[in-house]
C-alpha cells in the first residue's frame, strides 16, 4: 500500500476495522508464506531415493551415525545395525557415482571409519560378520579395512578430563564437548543446572525478546515418558535430568516472525550445553522433530501451554568415569562456507 493510500485509509476507516483487516493481511501471510515454505522444503529434503550428492550424503550420516550410536553403548550388542547394513552399501554406490573424488569425502570417511571399527570389533571378539560382509562390494570391504580410524566410530570420555573445565578457555571447552548419552547412577545437583540456565540466560535473541522457555523435568516416570515419545535414544538408561527448551509464541508479532522461535531457542540450546559442560556436568541435546501425534502427547505429559513451541530436549547428569560416545566428525569451516565479495 503507498504513503497516500493508507494516508485515506487510515482517515476513512474506524480504527477497530481498520485493526481487523490488518489481522486479517497477517493471518494470510502466515499460511501463504507457511505453504511455499513447506514446498521448498518439499522441493528439497533428502528422500531414500535421492541421487543429489548432498541429499545421499545426508542419509550416509543418518545410518553411519547410526553405527557410531551402537558402537558407543557402553551394553554393547554384537551384531547389531541389521537395518543399517541392509541400506548403506546401496547408498555408498551411489554417492561413489555422485562424488568422482568421494575417497576424499568426508562423510565417505565417516562411513568407513565407523565400519571399520564395527568390523574390528566384531573380529577381535571371534564375532561372525560374514553376513554385514557380503552385502558390500569387494572394493566397499578393501576400503572398509583400510580405512583411518580417527575419522569416525567412537571415542572415549572420561570423566577425570572434566575437573577443570570452568577453567577452560572457550576454544577448548567447545573442542573437548560431546554429546553423551549415558550418565553416573548418582543425582545430579538441581542448583547446578539452575547455573547453567541463569548462565545460558546471557543468549542473544531478537530485539532481546527472550521468547525462550525451560521446563526442567526430574520425575524419573514422566522422563521415561517423555523419552519413550520422542524415540531418539532408544536402548540408553534415562537421564537424572531432562530439560525441554520451547518458545513462547506470544513472544512474536508479525506473521513472518513464525520461525524465529526456533533460532532464538536453538542458540539458547547450545549456550546451555557449553554452560552445562562448563560446570562439568554430562548433556545430551535430543530433538523434538515431532509428528503431530508425539507434539499432543508431549503437551498433555508435560503441561505445555498451547504458545509455546517444543525446540530441543537436553538430557543432563553426571559424566561417568568412563564412557564412549560418537565421534561425530565435522566438516571444516572452508566447506561450508560461502565468500560472497
Ligand atoms: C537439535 C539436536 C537434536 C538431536 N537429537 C538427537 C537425538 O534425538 N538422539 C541422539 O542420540 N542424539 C541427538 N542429537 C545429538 C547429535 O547426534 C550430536 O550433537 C551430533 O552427533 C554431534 O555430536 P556432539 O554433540 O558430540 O558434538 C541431537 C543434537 C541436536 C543439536
């Protein structure tokens, strides 16, 4: 609308119904926008048959993270991943055609590793794979055998390494912090992780809105609930403590505001898990990439008022003193980076 449109419009129209129909613009833009979001997200997400290097390399990550989950449990299950082991050799075909360098590959490698030390594993416990072996290629299996251990599997965390870690400087503390997923059977001290939060309170977010909210659970029932719907940590012990990020809605006030929430809570997240690391306690970020089913059942378990939106759990305890968890290697910073001069 011009300067001198809603100059008349402003003149001509009562304020309560000039009022609605701005409600009523807001109201459209929110689903026209929230429609071809979902279609560029329709356009562009990777699916079991997806050819697209970055696509195939998104699900190599999914199950070879998958392998890493299983070779981390301190429970560990020979033989386990059959799911896995009936999916990535295929997906290995195929991003070998779509990468002519995919040796060099980061996920490749991750891949490799991680079979490698299931392989390794599995050997050095007289454990018969020959059936994991037979669904790869003579040359996936060579390269399997070869490959560089220190580029994925699993790593081992002890707890002695995190007695000075309020003393860290910043680099260091990002560097040495894991997700970790099994925790010490002693109770976690609550004032702590009321710390970290007062801690992870100094967050940025939008015009300092701080639409974030914490729901800190520590009713071991209503963990075992909560964990059982979102589905992502299957086969691990519950934590002492879990926390539930959200953003309050009532935080936002235009249409295109609609996913703001979700960042200003995410950075929350993560200056949570350095707070919480900081102060030497064990944490593990789960996500809350919820159906509409698990959403409902989540907000009647938890009390969650209709404005706020689930963002991430945070699993918190007290490290064991020893335990492994993925190696989770990360790109470098040069490939996911963009120069626009
Ligand atoms: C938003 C979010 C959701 C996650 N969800 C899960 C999950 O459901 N289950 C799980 O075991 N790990 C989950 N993770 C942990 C990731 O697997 C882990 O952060 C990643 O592998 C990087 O490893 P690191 O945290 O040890 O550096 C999640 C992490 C984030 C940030």
């Amino acid at each position: 609308m011009s300067e001198k449109l809603r100059a008349v419009f402003h003149a001509c129209v009562p304020r309560p119904i000039a009022s609605a129909i701005r409600n009523l613009r807001q109201t459209l833009h929110l689903y026209k926008d929230s429609v071809l979001q979902a279609h560029r997200y329709n356009r562009n997400y990777s699916r079991v048959a997806s050819t697209e290097l970055t696509q195939l390399e998104t699900r190599i990550m999914f199950l070879s993270h998958q392998i890493e989950k299983g070779l981390s449990h301190g429970d560990f299950r020979y033989g386990f991943g059959r799911k896995v082991f009936l999916a990535l050799p295929a997906m290995l075909k195929s991003l070998e055609l779509a990468d002519s360098n995919y040796e060099e590959n980061t996920v490749f490698q991750e891949s490799m590793s991680a079979l490698h030390e299931y392989m390794e594993r599995h050997i050095r416990a007289g454990k018969d794979i020959s059936w994991q072996k037979s669904l790869f290629t003579k040359e996936q299996w060579n390269h399997i055998k070869s490959a560089n251990p220190s580029r994925g599997g699993s790593i081992v965390i002890r707890r002695s390494t995190k007695a000075n870690n309020s003393l860290l400087p910043y680099a260091q503390l990002n560097e040495h912090r894991h997700s970790v997923r099994e925790f010490s059977d002693e109770p976690v001290d609550i004032n702590l992780i009321k710390q970290a939060i007062d801690m992870a309170m100094r967050t940025p977010s939008v015009c300092n809105r701080q639409p974030t909210r914490v729901h800190l659970i520590l009713n071991p029932e209503i963990i075992t609930k909560a964990l059982a719907i979102q589905g992502g940590v299957g086969g691990y012990a519950e934590p002492p403590a879990l926390i539930l990020i959200t953003s309050d809605l009532r935080s936002f006030i235009t249409s295109y505001e609609r996913n703001e929430g979700f960042t200003d809570g995410g950075l929350f997240g993560m200056s949570l898990l350095l707070s919480l690391e900081s102060l030497g306690l064990a944490s593990c970020p789960l996500n809350t990439m919820f159906t509409a089913k698990a959403d409902k059942d989540t907000r009647k378990l938890l009390n969650l008022p209709d404005n706020e939106v689930p963002v991430m759990y945070i699993e918190v305890g007290n490290f064991l003193e020893e335990t492994r968890t993925c190696a989770s290697v990360r790109y470098t910073g040069n490939q996911i980076t963009t120069v626009i001069k």
